[in-house]
C-alpha cells in the first residue's frame, strides 16, 4: 500500500529533536523533559500493558479496557489516568524519561506532542498502518490525522474535534437575528455587537480568524520561517483589540484575573455572552443543568469564515502514541488498532467523536447532548454544524521551536488585549521571536 504523497506547503511534515527540545528549553519547559534519577517503576509482565490518559476511567476508557479484557482474556491492561494539565503533563513526561514501565500513552496538547515526538519518545508506527487496510486513511499526508515527522507516522488521532460557535438561542431570538448556517467573519461580528448591551457581552472571543485563513502550519512560511508578517495575523489581533475596546467582546483583563480561559463555561451559563466559540467537550457542561444551572436552548453555528478561508480551526486530536522503550510493542499495537477501530463506541459517551467516524450520528448526537437534548439544544443545529457539513480540520506537521514561539504569542496577545500594547507592536515581536527561535533551531525542509 502506498502512501499519498505529500504536497508542498505549509503542511510538509518535518520535526527534529534538536529543533523541539531547544524550543521547549527557550520557553523555560525543559523540566518536563528532565530524566527522573533512577529507573522508576520497575517492570511488569510480558502479558500486562500499561497505558496513561488524561481521560477518567467512567468516561470511557475503563468500558473500553473491559471490552479489550473480554475480547483478549489472555492480556491485562492497567490504565492510569492522569490529570491533563501542566503538572500531569509533566509527571507523564518524567515518567516517560525516566523509564516508568509506560507503553501506550496519550498526548493531547499541540506543544507536548512536539516535546514527545521530538524527544524520541514515540515509536514508528508507519509499517503497521500500511499493513492494516482499516487504518488506510491514516496513511494520507495531504489531509493528515495523525502526526507525521521526516515522512514516518508516529501517532494517530483518535478523535475529531470540530469548533462550533454556540449561541444563547433566547438573546438571539431577542435580538431578531435568525440562526446562522453559514456565515462570514463580517457577520458574525455585526451579530456580536447587536448582541452586546445591559452589561453582557456579544461574544467571548472571535474565532482564531488566521488560522480560518491559513489552515494548518500556519505559523511557517512554505519554506519553513516566520509567517507572522501574513496580513492575517495582524487582522486578527487588531479587530480582537477594537472588539474588546467597544465592549462587544469580553474584556481580557477579567479573562485573565478570573482565569476565565480554564472556566469559560461558567460565564457562558452566566449569561455573560451570547456567542462561544467552542469544542464538542464543552457540551457537557451545558446538558448537567444540575451544576450549570441555565433557562436557555443552545444551537451551534459553524465558525465563520473568511474573505480567503473556511478551515474549521478545530483539530484531530487525542494522540495515541507507542512508548518506543516498550518491550510489548506487538501488544501495544493491538491496543492501538482496538482503541481506533473497535473502543470508539465506549469514549462517544466521554463527547469523543471518532477519527474514522466509526460510531453513527444519532448516537454520537445522544451520547454528546445527554437524554434531555431537546430540552436544552436545537439539535438539529448540532447534527449540522457537527457532522452533516463535514468541518474540515487538520493536524499541525511543522512543530520547529512550537513551545517557545507559542509563549511569544500568548504573551503578546495578552499584552495588546489588554491595552498595553498596539496590535502592530504585538504581532511585530512575535514575528521577531519566532523567526530567531527557528534559526536558532533549523527550518523545516
């Protein structure tokens, strides 16, 4: 079987370990790269797999492994959760180093994969996914769901995650604005403003509107420099700015004194804003009327698009990787192929909407919106913006120096947003730090 081939451009998928590892020693993360002193763990049988996640077990994953048990009586899998934040992230990574006796393991964020897979710590699993005709669109480069580095697949995305714009029906409703099935940037921020007044807030934040533009590597050049100096990155930062200043989107200086970023589904119950650009795990939230109280439907809108672009910003995510110190790598895979292809139904309950969609809409519609669905969502909506218009998503191939450009664009973004510096200024520096952070550590080719 062979691969599709890659083309040239911003998704030329290339990752060296020098590259990642001096990006996370510039960002001040080294420390979770750090080898633990001593083995650590020791070793278990030859018949026992150990696996980590950041998932807890009754969302999913211990119904998964039960299922595995009953179909491999023969194995034994041990899952340990751990919590995926910054300091999980950082036991698992010094678990990683350190030889703790890890052999599937999962990583979900963009800038810990790019210090797993830079590091060396996953395993090729290209020749396997060739030889497996059920994974064959893994093998695709163009449109890629999973990571590849120097042309080799080395983790594979076990879910899609779509973004969506959920709306307060009944402020939308109010305003005399119909519900969007598509839209433009341009419309959703005229909504946005008609939506602000009486201390609320039209919007949280806009979309990522660069990324809408650009796609996937969107912070490289084809050739592998800064692209920061794209129009559209500028764009984005300044109209983010004017929003915050008239009051139509929330204000950054409370995001980050309530450290709203990690809680935006409390404000949106709130009734603070109206529009929430999201992820499909948010929807949780929203079907527990219990312990977020609320008196509104919710729909879902699509993520606006641009004047040059209609990606979806969302990702294919929830990276499954192979430990390459595992000596049950033959076991590991089984695991892999029985997560992907047969465990997708017990983590839909989780909101995990599969990879390979491999679980049907209605079910995925129940399992993400809860039994009470019509008494909280437009449903119809969500089958829409979710799955009937296929959002196109991507995974991120160029990782060259990713944690330390990713500070520079945080801090910069919180430094304009909250007045106390110009958009041009902002996106200037980041365009300066990440085209010194990716000489210092090689182009991608």
């Amino acid at each position: 079987m062979s691969r599709v081939p890659p083309r040239p451009s911003r998704r030329a998928p290339s990752l060296t370990r020098r590259a990642v590892l001096a990006g996370a020693l510039g960002a001040g993360t080294a420390g979770a790269l750090a080898a633990c002193s001593g083995g650590g763990g020791g070793t278990t049988p030859q018949n026992t797999l150990n696996v980590w996640g950041g998932v807890p077990p009754e969302s999913g994953p211990g119904a998964l492994v039960d299922a595995f048990h009953e179909a491999h009586p023969e194995y034994t899998v041990n899952y340990t959760r751990f919590v995926n934040d910054d300091r999980g992230n950082l036991k698992l990574d010094t678990a990683l180093q350190g030889g703790v006796d890890i052999d599937v393991y999962f990583t979900y964020a963009t800038g810990n994969l790019a210090l797993r897979a830079g590091s060396g710590m996953t395993l090729d699993l290209t020749d396997r996914v060739e030889a497996d005709p059920e994974l064959a669109e893994f093998l695709d480069t163009e449109a890629p769901k999973g990571f590849w580095q120097d042309d080799r697949l080395t983790a594979l995305a076990t879910t899609r995650e779509p973004n969506m714009i959920l709306v307060n029906l009944a402020r939308l409703e109010a305003a005399g604005i119909e519900l969007p099935q598509a839209w433009t940037l341009d419309e959703f921020v005229a909504a946005a403003a008609e939506l602000t007044g009486d201390g609320t807030y039209g919007a949280y934040m806009l979309p990522d509107t660069a990324r809408v533009s650009l796609g996937p590597n969107y912070w490289y050049t084809d050739d592998g420099g800064s692209n920061f100096a794209d129009p559209a990155f500028g764009e984005h930062m300044a109209l983010s700015r004017d929003l915050i200043d008239d009051g139509v989107l929330y204000p950054w200086t409370e995001i980050l004194a309530r450290q709203l970023e990690a809680y935006q589904q409390n404000a949106f119950v709130a009734e603070d804003f109206a529009l929430w650009m999201t992820a499909p795990f948010s929807l949780r939230f929203l079907a527990d009327a219990e312990n977020y109280p609320h008196d509104f439907k919710v729909a879902a809108a699509p993520i606006p698009t641009t004047d040059v672009g209609a990606w979806n910003t969302g990702v294919f995510g929830n990276h499954i990787m192979v430990n390459p110190r595992s000596s049950k790598q033959d076991l590991a895979w089984e695991f892999v192929r029985f997560w992907i292809l047969s465990g997708s139904e017990f983590m839909a309950p989780g909101g995990k909407i599969p990879t390979l969609q491999n679980v049907g809409t209605e079910d995925m519609l129940g399992s993400l919106l809860g039994p009470d669905a019509a008494d909280w969502f437009d449903v119809d909506s969500f089958r829409r913006v979710l799955f009937d218009d296929d959002p196109e998503l991507f995974v991120d191939t160029n990782l060259t120096a990713f944690p330390e450009i990713d500070l520079a664009v945080r801090q910069q973004r919180d430094l304009c947003w909250i007045g106390e510096r110009a958009p041009v200024d902002a996106v200037d520096a980041i365009d300066r730090q990440a085209g010194a952070a990716i000489t210092r550590y090689g182009r991608s080719s």
